[in-house]
C-alpha cells in the first residue's frame, strides 16, 4: 500500500530539512516500483493556505498544496528553521500544523521542527531531540526528556531527528519502520550515503 508523506513548508524552513527527506521517500518509492510493487510513497509539499514560500536563503516554492485542506496523511513533516521565534508567531502556520498533526498517523519533525511540535503540544511527555546547538533551548521550551548525541528519536507516533542531514538518516529509519531494514540500507545505498539502524550514530 502507498504511504502518503506530507511535508509541511513555511517561510524562512531550511531546505535540506524539507528536501532530504523527500528525496529519501522518492528513492525508496523508485526502488520500490523498480522491484514490480506499487510506489512506496507520495510525496506532497504543502504549506498554509498553499502560498508560495520562500526558504532561508531565498529559494521560492510554487504549486504547494493546501495544508489546510490535506487530509489523511500516513507521514507528516515538519522542517526547522533558523528563524525559530517567528515560525512560532505564525497563528497560520500553527494552525495548518495542528489540522496535519491531529491526523496523520506518524509525525516527524526535522532539526528545530521541534519546536514547533513542542510549542503546541505535540512533544508533551515525549522524548524528542533537535539540532545539537539547541537541544538545552528545547529543555527549556518544556521538552523535560530532550536528548543529546542522537541522529533520531523515536517515541512510536512522534519521530523527531537532530539537524539538517539528520532528518535523511530518520526519514530512512520511516522506510525502515514502514518497509523493513534491507529496503532502508538499499536506498540509503541509492543515495550513496551511509546509514545505521542505530540512532545514536
């Protein structure tokens, strides 16, 4: 069955937060269907509203979804950014993140994606980890169990990974979950980099 991944985008998120793990679902599906099977995964940017955003840097997406009206997801994403203090501002953005969280079955956060799971609700009472650099941040926005020296954390419904190139090695520890180690290792192979099931390396 095809898992639907929804990665949700905004001003000012680090592209490699949102493109790593889109590339890691896109391999895994291509490998997939090279083997004769369905595509493993479907793979939709969305942002509030569906506007336009522009990542740090000035990279402009176009053509997004509407966040609002997504629905169902298997995967959800949520990229960081360098901008931490005004993503959380954004009563749009917190608002099209809790309508994705509350029904996806699997919630991901990339780098300082924690925080915004954390500023509304999501990491109460739940292990997480973001960027080395700010996991005390993140102790002190209420994350009690935040975790140092970690690739990913996995607490069942919620996934959160370390920063930046961290969130290829958790998105390929989802392919892992979803579709079995060996088929992890393969795409990580397909992306010529190099991957262990053990989240602490």
């Amino acid at each position: 069955m095809t898992a639907r991944i929804g990665i949700l985008v905004f001003d000012g998120f680090d592209i490699i937060d949102a493109g790593g793990p889109y590339e890691v679902f896109l391999t895994a599906s291509r490998l997939a269907e090279r083997d004769g099977l369905e595509p493993a995964f479907t793979v939709e940017l969305v942002s509030p509203g569906g506007r336009d955003v522009v990542a740090y840097g000035g990279m402009t997406l176009t053509a997004l979804s509407d966040a609002d009206e997504a629905r169902d997801y298997d995967v959800v994403v949520v990229p960081g950014t360098i901008d931490i203090d005004s993503a959380l501002g954004e009563t749009r953005l917190g608002s099209s993140l809790r309508t994705l969280v509350s029904e996806a079955a699997l919630t991901t956060s990339v780098c300082t994606g924690a925080f915004l799971l954390a500023h509304h609700g999501f990491l109460d009472g739940v292990p997480a980890t973001t960027h080395w650099e700010d996991v005390d941040a993140l102790r002190a926005a209420g994350v009690a169990d935040a975790r140092d020296g970690v690739r990913w954390v996995d607490d069942g419904g919620v996934v959160t990974s370390g920063g930046l190139t961290s969130g290829m090695h958790m998105a390929l520890h989802i392919v892992a979950r979803l579709l079995g180690e060996p088929m992890a290792h393969r795409t990580a192979r397909q992306l010529d980099m190099d991957w262990s099931a053990d989240a602490a390396r």
